[in-house]
C-alpha cells in the first residue's frame, strides 16, 4: 500500500466555505483536491491501493480509502464538494461523541472519505504501523530515484507554505528524500512519486509485451 | 525550450460556459486546466522556459508563453476564467480580420495567452520549428527514461480521450514515448516529463551543494 500524508496549513475546519473560491475563503482548499486528484485518478480508473491523509491545522484529519472511494471525479470543485460532506459530518461528529466511539473516532462521510479529531502526531503514528517506511518529501533530501524504497511506503508532503518547526521535530527521525532541482507543488510531488513506485514495483505490467520492470 | 501540445477534442469554442460546471457544460476544459497548471506552476514560481498549447477541436489553438505569462493561479477555476477571456476574444478575431492579420493570426487575449484558428496540423509545424525534436506521448511508445532527450523537445498529448486516427496519421513519423505501466491523466504525463527535464538539464542546479546533475 501506498500512503501520502499531505498538511494543510490553513484549510477551513468547517464546511461553510463557497465552492466558487477554493483558494480564498476555503483556505487553499484547492490546493489539497489537486493532492486527491493526483494520490488517487489515474486514466478511467482509481489507484485503489492507496491512502491519503489530509491534516487540516493539525485538529482535523480526513483519510481517503482507495479500495473504497466511489463518487471521486478528478475536478477540484466536485472533490472540494466531497470534503465540504465531510466537515459537515464532523460537526455531527463533534455534537454526538457516541459516533466517535462507533468509529473508533472516525465517520465515514462519503464511501471512502473518513474524517476524525486526530493531528499530525496521531496520523504518523497509524500510517507507520502500515507501511513498511515513512518518508518526508523535503527539498533537503536525498534524490529518491538513488534512494532504496520499499512499494508499502509513505511520504509526507506539505500544502503551498513549509514545515512548521513542531511538525519538522515529531518527524526528525524519517528519512528525507527530494524529487528534483525546483520547487514543486504538492500535487506534482505525489504524481512523480506515484510514477517511481509504478516503475519500480509495477506487479510485472506490461504494454504490448514490453515488461516495464526497470 | 520544453513545449507542450494538448488535444482538447470536445472543448467548448466559445466563452459561453459556466465556470461552476467546467467538466460539463465546459467539454472537459477542467482537464486543459489542469495541463496548464502542470506546464507552469512551480512552488511560489512559472516555468519561464515553456510554452503550451491547447488546440481545441483541431479548430482554434490557445499559446501559453510561460516567459510573457501573468495572473496565472494554479487553481483550475481561475484558469478557466482566462481561458474564457481568450475564447471572447476569438470571437474578436473573426468579426475584425484586420486584427488576425496584425498579429500574424494570433491575438494575445491576456499577457502570454494568444489565440489563433488553427488546427493540430498547423501547431505541429510550427512547433517543429522551435524545438530540437517533438514526440508523441503514447502507451505504446518506449520507456521515456530509456530514451535520448534534447533539451528543447516538444510532446503531444491527448486530453481525457484517445488520439483519433486522423491525428495519428499526421504524427506518424515523431517518435513515441510512454511513461509507465498505467495509463494516466495528461496533467499528470506533463508533470512527469518536467520532473525527467529538471534532472536531465537542471542547468547545474543544485541543493545544499548537492548537485542534481543525473
């Protein structure tokens, strides 16, 4: 399994955000469905062996499910819609504690899209128990194409603004890897990471009897 | 220079869409959206050395100069929005012929965005001329890691639908290239094929002293 936990600094806590301004009054809400979009669609079809972690200010956690999601187009506006349904789940969430304990702190909003009370310390903690390394995407790091990786990784990226110090110190221990000279979007890193890991562990896919095992 | 050519084949014409529905009403102009965003957004910076273009229909083409390009944002709706200043100024074009002819058939609609009537077999040839070699990004093509790559190359890219035959038949003679086991989403092609330029001609750019010459 794949995982990307993806931090965004500034996205709203609640839904009351309008889909026609995902960069302003969302929080750079926009920024984080180009991160869904490039963790999960692929041409005509979803990467079902994938999750994702959005991290809103370190309260709010939404997990997305890859063998589970349905209803996932790859436009911004339709998967800020989906993210809206699941701040508005966490209201209830938040109003009906006996959910929480049901979900064992997480509900899922949408087949696929689950959202808990959880911050970045929480998250680390669980995603690290299912892969097999944990990596921070940094433009410190070693180049990952030199790097040894293991096809259950994860990687952890930031939304448009750096790593605040306390999050860099609850992850000093992982590995650091980058993916080229310039600085990227979010969304750009997870793409080139997703096409490593393809080319690298690619379960002996094939296009017209050229193996692409590289 | 890199260059950029993606086929649109049901992009709406003119600028009468909404952009609250631009995978609909829109004829998938959030796919040429998101090829945009791939083609020039870098963290807090444009790709100054790309240009891009969208040929819609085999009918009107929009050029993206990334080295004029201002108000870009790398949210798909505010793109839209330019690309719809560029499609009422189409309109321009064909009621005032003596503006085509001013600007050599092209009018620029903002600054670094020009739009022309011209079709896939014009962009080819023109873009032929500005770039050591153009191929095509096909599934059957070979492995782009594998492959020898100028500089200043160019790709040709289908949007959400298949190349048509016609089109095929006029890139007949450019070289394929593929990226992976699985098929993907042209934005995301567009990612990766910079990703493989930075590291190949980063222009000795470097991190920390480390050089990302590879």
């Amino acid at each position: 399994m794949r995982v990307f936990i993806v931090l965004g600094h500034r996205a709203r806590l609640d839904p009351g955000f309008s889909l026609n301004d995902l960069p302003g009054s969302a929080g750079r809400i926009d920024v984080l469905c180009r991160c869904v979009n490039s963790a999960f669609c692929l041409s005509h079809d979803l990467r079902r062996d994938t999750e994702l972690y959005l991290v809103l200010q370190d309260q709010v956690t939404l997990r997305f499910v890859g063998s589970r999601l349905r209803h996932l187009n790859p436009d911004e506006r339709s998967t800020a819609a989906l993210i809206q349904r699941a701040l508005a789940a966490r209201e209830q969430l938040a109003a009906e504690p006996a959910l929480a304990a049901a979900g064992q702190g997480e509900v899922e909003s949408t087949p696929g899209i689950y959202i808990s009370h959880r911050g970045l310390r929480e998250v680390l903690s669980e995603a690290q128990s299912r892969v097999e390394e944990l990596i921070l995407l940094h433009e410190a790091g070693l180049p990952l194409r030199q790097a040894e990786l293991a096809a259950d990784s994860g990687f952890v990226l930031s939304d448009h603004l750096e790593f605040l110090p306390g999050e860099l110190e609850l992850m000093v221990a992982l590995p650091k890897l980058s993916l080229g000279p310039l600085s990227l979007h979010a969304d750009h890193c997870i793409v080139i990471v997703h096409n490593e890991l393809d080319l690298r562990f690619g379960s002996g896919a094939c296009y017209n009897g050229r193996r692409w095992d590289m």
